[in-house]
C-alpha cells in the first residue's frame, strides 16, 4: 500500500502534469468542468471496491447496504433537482445512457429522427458507425444554413414523411434552446416518442437558467461531467412509470453490469450542489460569459478578420465561431489557442469547405471557466484575447502574458498534489 508516486512514478507525473496543465490553461472546452474536491474523494474512494449488481433493496450481491445508500441519494437528488418521478443513476456515461435510452424504447430497425452530427448532434443519435448508426434506421434534420437554427417545420416534414419511432432532441454543440414543447406537439402528431439528450445543457437546466425538457419528453439523458460539473457518468429520467421499468431493465442488465458505486456516491455530491444558490449563480456566469463572448467575437469580424458568431450569439454556455471567411482556420485557430495556452476543440461547420480534420469552426464554452471564479470583466478579457489571437499577425508571447495573469489570479485546487 506505499503511495502512487513510489508505485508508479510515470503515472504520478502524469496526474501532476495534468494539473499542472489544467492550472494554467484556460479551459474553454465546452463539455468540460472542474468537479469539486468532495467529487474527487468519492471517486477516489473505497466504493470502488464494491460490486453491487442491481437496483436499491434488489442487489445481485451481499454487503450492498451503505452503496445502497449512496445511490439512493442519487436517485432521490436527480429526481428533486429536475422535477422528475423516475431516475436511473447508472449510466457509466452519457453514451451509455444514450444506448439504454434506445433498447428501451426501440427496437433495432426501429426508424430515429435525430440533428445530425455534422450540424451538432451527437454520435449516439445516428452517426453511421455509432451503434444508433448501425442497429437504427436514421433519418437526420439539421439546421437552417442561414441562419444556423434547427428548422421545426423541417423537422415536423420529415416526421410526418417518415414516422420515426423516436423523436431526438439534444446537442453537443449548438448555441440555442430547443423548443421543445414544439417536438412533443410534433412526436405526438406522427405516434413518436420523445427523448431529449441534455447532456450539454443539463446543468443551466437544474440552475432553472435554461427551460426544462423534462415535462415535455418521454425520456430524457444526460450526462453529469459537462454544464452540472461533477463525475464523468450519465443519468436518465422519465415521469412514466412503464418506461422508468423499461429503462432501468436497458440499463442492468441490459447494457451494464456493476454499476460504478464511487462514481455515483459522487453523482449525488454533484446533484446536492446543484440544487445551491452558489451553483445558480455560477451558472449565472457561465451564460453571461457566453453572451461576452459572442458580442465581442462579433465586433472582431468588424475588424475584417472574416470571424462570425453562429446564429449570431448564444443562449446557452457555448459559441459557435464560424471561421469559413477567415484566413485562419479550425486547426489553425485550436492549435494557436493553445499557444497562448486556451483550450478549444475545431468543429465543423455545416457545409464545411474544409476537410473534417481541419474544419471552418470553434467550439468555445465558459462552464470550466465559471467554475474557477470567473465573471463579467474576466470573460471580457479573455474575448478580446480570443479575438486578438484570431486575427492575422496575432502577438502570441503578449497574449499568452494576459492568459497567465488570468490564471495566477484564479487557483485551481491550490491544496492538491498527488
Ligand atoms: N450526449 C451528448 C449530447 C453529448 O454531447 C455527449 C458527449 O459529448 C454524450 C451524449 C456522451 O457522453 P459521454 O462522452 O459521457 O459518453
């Protein structure tokens, strides 16, 4: 039992550069965030010794009564938090969630109406060599071209044409809401069941900063690492006490085996903090961020560099840049944020003229970033470092200066070492 760093010194160094790392960037991947410390105790805790096969009351295996606790608490966090009847704290990760969702309620050859990946859906809702790809039939709706909205007359043609079975609504990188009492009308008129995938917007959900799917859906997913900021996993929820059975069967043991004890014992941290004034707040910021961003990237396409904002702002936590008229492109503008060491991940455009590997697009969001502290006159400064470092001739050691003043002014976890 002698500590990692004798163990295993590589992997030591890895955990301490990887702090290292995310201490000094500025993370502005919009899926990601920074789980609290009390997250990080119980996922590295004892419960990870504990297989516990089943449900609560229902186990598989002997010794259950404390995880059995734990996801209790889960359950009964996830279902106050979101205003549901029924919750599944199982799910290893959103994707996993996603494939229960599916075996739950459709049958492989089953028709799905899904946005498509290349417009910002996700893999798991079609995407040819996901297995929705492959078990499912998928007809997929995208967004208007124009002006980068999801169409709903497009998407109630393409459902009275091709009767779905399941409705999809969900992102993993689109700056608007969805409207989804519209999909449900919509589900409802051609006999579809509707699942919403909130994995990326689930925690403005919870903050009440963001309307809610679940009155809506039959189903909904989620994931609890991206905008709700606690361990990487998935969740599902419906207030229909039929489905909540199917699921529950789709996920043990129908997808899974063991569920993950430390990571849910960590699932119901995330979801008590959730329900905080602090976490209404910070979700607050995340918007507001979001909002700077998208302003001031648009005054930087008045400069001429070419740069516009997908739709023309945002109303969640990420923004779509669009860079098909600048010079710089996705790779380009990912690898140089990374100089000046900003984290953004390149995303495609629809009808990108650029190869997929390179794209004309940015993904930036501000969840990571709200987590760490900041507010209004810190994601203004960093907007107007983005903006700088996409323009041509960007002065890369003057702004890499600014970004590490940023991050000497917020810490992250200043008691940690492995
Ligand atoms: N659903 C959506 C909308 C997502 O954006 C993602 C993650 O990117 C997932 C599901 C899958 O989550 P995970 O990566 O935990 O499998």
């Amino acid at each position: 039992n002698a500590p990692l760093a004798e163990i295993d010194p590589e992997i030591a160094q890895v955990l301490d550069r990887e702090l290292d790392r995310q201490r000094g960037f500025l993370e502005m991947i919009a899926s990601e965030n920074f789980v609290p410390v009390s997250v990080l105790q119980s996922q590295g805790s004892v419960l990870t010794n504990k297989y516990a096969e089943g449900y609560p009351g229902r186990r598989y295996y002997g010794g259950c009564e404390e995880v059995d606790v734990a996801e209790e608490l889960a359950i009964e966090r996830a279902k106050a938090l979101f205003g549901a009847k029924f919750a599944n704290v199982q799910p290893h990760s959103g994707a996993t969630a996603n494939a229960a969702v599916l075996h739950a309620i459709a049958r492989p050859g089953d028709t799905l109406l899904g946005l498509s990946l290349d417009q910002g859906g996700h893999l798991t809702h079609g995407m040819k060599i996901n297995f929705s790809g492959r078990l499912y039939n998928i007809v997929a709706y995208g967004v208007d071209p124009e002006t980068s909205v999801i169409d709903m007359d497009e998407v109630h043609r393409l459902a009275v044409e091709h009767k779905p079975k399941v409705i999809i609504a969900g992102w993993s990188a689109y700056p608007r809401q969805l409207d989804f009492a519209r999909f449900r009308a919509i589900a409802d008129e051609v006999g579809a069941l509707l699942w919403v995938d909130m994995a990326h917007f689930a925690g403005l959900v919870a903050a009440g900063v963001h309307p809610s799917p679940v009155p809506h859906a039959h189903v909904v997913s989620s994931t609890v690492h991206k905008t709700i900021g606690g361990p990487r996993s998935g969740f599902i929820l419906t207030n229909d006490e039929d489905l909540a059975k199917k699921i529950n069967t789709a996920v043990f043991p129908g997808q899974q085996g063991g569920p993950l004890m430390h990571v849910i014992a960590a699932k119901a941290t995330a979801f008590k903090l959730a329900a905080t004034p602090e976490f209404k707040e910070r979700q607050e910021r995340v918007l507001r961020g979001a909002h700077i961003i998208a302003e001031r990237l648009s005054q930087a396409d008045v400069a001429g560099a070419g740069i516009t904002v997908r739709s023309g702002g945002t109303d969640v936590h990420l923004v779509l840049v669009d860079l098909r008229n600048a010079e710089i492109d996705g790779k380009q503008a990912e690898d140089l944020l990374h100089e000046i060491h900003i984290t953004v991940n390149r995303n495609a455009v629809p009808n990108d003229p650029r190869p997929p590997m390179v794209t004309s697009g940015l993904r930036i969001g501000t969840p990571a970033l709200a987590t760490r502290g900041f507010g209004d006159a810190e994601f203004t400064e960093v907007a107007d470092i983005i903006a700088l470092a996409l323009q041509p001739g960007a002065d890369v050691p003057a702004l890499r200066t600014r970004v590490a003043a940023l991050t000497a002014a917020f810490p992250l976890y200043p008691d940690l070492r492995h």
